[in-house]
C-alpha cells in the first residue's frame, strides 16, 4: 500500500507495526506531523534540520519523547562545521550547497555537520528515511550504507 504524506510517498506495508523514522531535512515537520497522526504506534521519529528558525519551532511543536530533534546539516564530510546559506526574503529557505537560493543572495550560517550513519548508528533498524536536504542528497546517497 503506497502512502502520500507531505508529498512524499513510500510503501506503508513494509513498515514493522512500531517503526523508526529519520527525517533529513524535516523543514517545517510537515510530514512528521501527518506520519505520527496516521502511525501512532511509532517507536522513534528522528528529525534531523539546520536551519536554526525552524529547528525551535519544531522543538515547541513536537513535545512526545518518542521524537529527537537535531539541529544540523547532514552531510558527508569530515568537517565538523559547514557555511548554511539562507534565503534573506524568506528565512525557510535553505540549504548548504547552494549560496544564492533560488537565485538570490542569501546570509550565511555555521552550522554543525552530520553523516547519515552519525543519525542512525543508535538503532538496530531504521523502517523509513525521508530525504529533502537541498541538494546534499547526491553527496550522501552513495555512501549509503545503512
């Protein structure tokens, strides 16, 4: 059975009853929200975000402790900190590869850095991966060994 949340759709029949979810590039929560509403039996839902304005707004909407927030650009490189760019007309637009986002000149940011494998080294099995992370997609897929 395919499930469309958020935009984003995956096969609902292949999640274990309690599943583990990791979110890379959980912008506003969006299918977070609509994927606790629709399997609430979850065990764990890790949203991993670098943009400083919407990690606190995540932290004041998702309260269960079934949910970690992390601050942080996923990435495959060994340096602890990179530049993220914002948007200047609107801050929820972000990414770390790209300096002008759609074109326009942005402000820059440090923020932390994290591998895939840093994010989900704690679980036995992780059900689903939601990937949206501006373009750092490409750098990490092939070091996808999880």
């Amino acid at each position: 059975m395919v499930v469309t949340l958020a935009g984003h759709s995956f096969r609902a029949d292949l999640l274990r009853e309690c599943p583990v979810v990791v979110d890379l590039g959980c912008c506003r929560g969006e299918f977070m929200s609509q994927f606790i509403q629709m399997f609430p039996t979850y065990e764990r839902f890790v949203a991993v975000e670098a943009n400083p304005y919407l990690t606190a707004q995540l932290n004041t909407t998702f309260s269960d402790p079934r949910v970690g927030i992390i601050q942080s650009v996923v990435r495959q490189t060994v340096e602890p900190n990179c530049a993220f760019y914002f948007d200047l007309e609107n801050e929820f637009n972000s990414s770390c590869v790209f300096r002008n986002y759609n074109g326009k000149p942005g402000e820059s940011t440090k923020v932390t850095c994290i591998s895939v494998q840093q994010v989900v080294e704690s679980f036995d099995t992780v059900d689903l991966v939601e990937m949206d992370i501006e373009g750092s997609e490409w750098e990490i897929l092939p070091k996808f060994s999880v």
